[in-house]
C-alpha cells in the first residue's frame, strides 16, 4: 500500500471551519430550530392523546429504532470495508464513520423509556405491568429476563459497545487524515473483526428486547438478522444517496464516480434481496411449524389493514426496487438511484411500524405523533452527525488505499 499522491490531498475538500456544524451557520440554524420546533410539536400532542400518551411512546421507539438501525448498519458497513480490506469504498467510508458515531443521538433518546420503566411505568412494554403479568404462566416464566432492573442493565452494554465502536472507528480514521501513519489502517483492519462480533450481538439481543418484547408472548430467533439486514439496507440507500448527490452535482467529481456509485447500488440491491430473504424465512418457518403461540402473531398482520401494509412492503421493499435495479444503466442514473434509495428508507420506516404498531391498535393508526417523532429524531441525530463531521476531512485524505479508490473501475 502507497501512500496517496499529494494532488490527491490537495483535490478534497476542506473541513469546515469555526464552530458551524455543518459548514454553514444557516444549515445548524434550521437543524437547531427544528429539533426545538418537533419536540414542542411532540409534547403538545402528548398531552393532547386521549390515550395516556401510548401512541406516542410507540411513535417514539419506532422512530428512535429507525435512525438507530441506520446507524448500527453504518457501523457494520465501515467494519466490513476494514476487514475485508476493501479499496473501492474508501471515498465513501467517512459518510458511513459519520454516520456510526451518530448512533449517540438516538440511543440518548432511549433513556426517557428506560426512566419510565425503572420507575415503574409499564408503557409500551406489557411485560413490566404486575397486574397484566399476574396470572399468565408464559410471562411469569420470563420475568427473570423480562424484568425494568436487567432490561436496563442490558441496553447500557448494548450502548457502551455501540457508542465506543462507533466514535472510535471515526476518531481513528480522522487521526490519519493529520498523521497519514498507515499502522492505523492496520490497527482498524484487526480492530473491525471483534468489532463485528460485539456489533452482531448486541444488535440481535436489542431487537428482542426494544422490539419483539412489545409482543412478550411471542418469539423468533430468526428476527435478530431481520432486523439487522433492515438497518444494512437503510444505511446503504443513506451511502447511495450521497455517492449519487456528489456524482450529479459534481462534488468530489475525481473522487467519487458513476462506478462508485454502481458499487454502492450494487451492495444496496443485494441486501436489500438479503431482506426479502429472511422476511419470508421467518413467515415460512413459521407457517410450517403451525404453532399456535407463533402464528397469533402473523395473524394479526393477515387482517384490520394491516393485510395491505403486508401487501406495500413485498412490493415496495421487494419487486420494485428488485426490477428496477437489476439493469447496470439504473445503477449509474443519480437521479434514479436517489428515487429507488428514498424509496427503500420509506419501506424500512414501514416495516419497522409493521413490527411495532399491531400491539399498539387492532389496525393501523398515524398521525401528527409518528410524523413529529421521525422529523425530531432525524434533526436530533444530525446535529451529532455535523458535530462529528467537524473532527476531519470529508473523505478519509490519508488512507493508504485511497489511490485505489480514486482509480476504481467497474470491470
């Protein structure tokens, strides 16, 4: 591996500067104003449910866990471009490090919950309400495990790891763009195995836990992986649409190319087929194995509505980014990709209200609550992702295999 050329360096774009986050004082103005605006928007609607505020607490963890798979599928993106010491994505990883360390906006937003459920509250979790628990052998069973005190406990390691993982792998890659030592290269090659493992099971006990315990009488082992290629694919229409941003508008036009973009989409259209995969795995297993306690749970999202949210996802999460990108041609067209990636964040969003709404109502219900949750989680998260932006360069400058990445080509 040689070191980048110096008119590489000299090509790329400069930092921002002074205390702006995301270069322009403008940009943090309206990031600022609508973090402020969607959490007083929630509050106001909070109070305003006849319910207690239960839809808003389901509009909160879906949302916190739509932005949070996106971030965890950063994680694992950089981590895999490590390991498998991958040349070609090198002008995009430092979009993927942003987005992994940003993973610390919405696991602060999970502390109102886990506050909630030490104290006492059982919210959208059943399994913490004594008098529904009373009675029901299955989830005394599991009250060992399902229980505020080790539910709690869990989360904090699951965020250790996710937080420490996700700014060191940033951090060390900023420290090269200033020192261009290449043993950190080596360093993050060597790191990212371990890194992988840690990131793969805290992911998979996650999801049981904030998300297939909203249901406490059902399981499938299968659903840590469904979860996880969600967020893979989420993360990877974020990459397609910045790699298909800077193509069309020339940005980094040396650096980052139609063939990268094409590699990237590529990567998108087969994880996103990964998805459609364990999807049906889990509804097959399950409708093989008839049994009772696992097939209630399909059968609520068989009827009231919830048949027809079934029906988008298979088409829109599958068939149609399916055909329409299967041509090389609709991998390289900017415009085409950002309409397909926009599309797949949409259905991720979807799925995710799939999995979580069905305990929250007989049939599906939106409003203002699940609008002002995404738009403040998202606002949330990017004021972390332009703070950690600030730390370096756009592109990783001092990468040993950026000559690599500038030079690829689609063979």
């Amino acid at each position: 591996m040689s070191a980048p050329p110096t008119n590489l360096l000299s090509e790329t774009t400069a930092r921002p500067t002074g205390k702006s986050l995301f270069g322009h004082s403008n940009v943090d103005y309206v990031i600022l104003a609508m973090v402020a605006a969607t959490l007083v928007g929630l509050l106001a609607v909070g109070f305003g449910l006849r319910d207690g505020g239960r839809q808003l607490g389901f509009a909160w963890v879906l949302n916190v866990w739509f932005v949070l798979s996106t971030c965890l599928g950063a994680m694992f993106f950089v981590a895999i471009q490590h390991i498998t010491r991958s040349g070609w994505s090198v002008t995009l990883r430092r979009v993927a490090e942003v987005l992994g360390a940003s993973v610390v906006g919405p696991v602060i937003l999970l502390l109102p919950v886990i506050v909630a459920l030490l104290s006492g509250h059982a919210g959208v979790y059943s399994w913490n309400d004594p008098d529904y628990v009373s009675g029901d052998t299955i989830l005394e069973g599991k009250q060992a495990f399902l229980n505020a005190t080790f539910f709690s406990i869990r989360s904090a390691t699951y965020v250790a790891v996710w937080i420490v993982a996700g700014i060191w792998l940033l951090k060390t890659s900023q420290l090269q763009d200033r020192s261009a030592d290449k043993q950190l290269t080596l360093k993050m090659e060597r790191r990212s195995a371990p890194i992988l493992i840690f990131l793969g099971l805290t992911t998979t006990f996650a999801s049981f836990d904030w998300l297939m315990s909203l249901d406490p009488h059902w399981f499938s082992t299968i659903y840590g992986i469904y979860i996880f290629s969600g967020g893979m694919t989420a993360a990877l229409a974020v990459l397609a649409i910045v790699a298909a941003v800077w193509v069309k508008s020339g940005r980094h036009q040396k650096h980052v190319t139609t063939e990268h973009l094409h590699d990237i989409t590529k990567l998108l259209y087969g994880f996103n087929c990964f998805w459609a995969y364990i999807a049906f795995s889990q509804y097959l297993l399950i409708w093989y194995a008839n049994i009772p306690e696992e097939t209630i749970w399909l059968k609520h999202r068989q009827g009231h509505g919830w048949d027809l949210i079934t029906m988008v996802l298979m088409t829109g999460h599958f068939f149609i980014p399916f055909v329409l990108l299967m041509p090389g041609a609709a991998k390289r067209n900017p415009a085409f990709v950002i309409a397909i990636s926009l599309l797949l964040l949409l259905m991720h969003w979807l799925d995710l209200y799939w999995l979580v709404y069905p305990q929250l109502n007989e049939s599906p219900v939106f409003g203002s609550a699940e609008i002002l949750g995404l738009m403040f989680v998202i606002s949330f998260t990017a004021v972390f992702a332009g703070w950690f932006a600030r730390g370096g360069e756009l592109l990783p400058v001092s990468d040993p295999r950026l000559p690599e990445s500038v030079s690829h080509h689609v063979v």
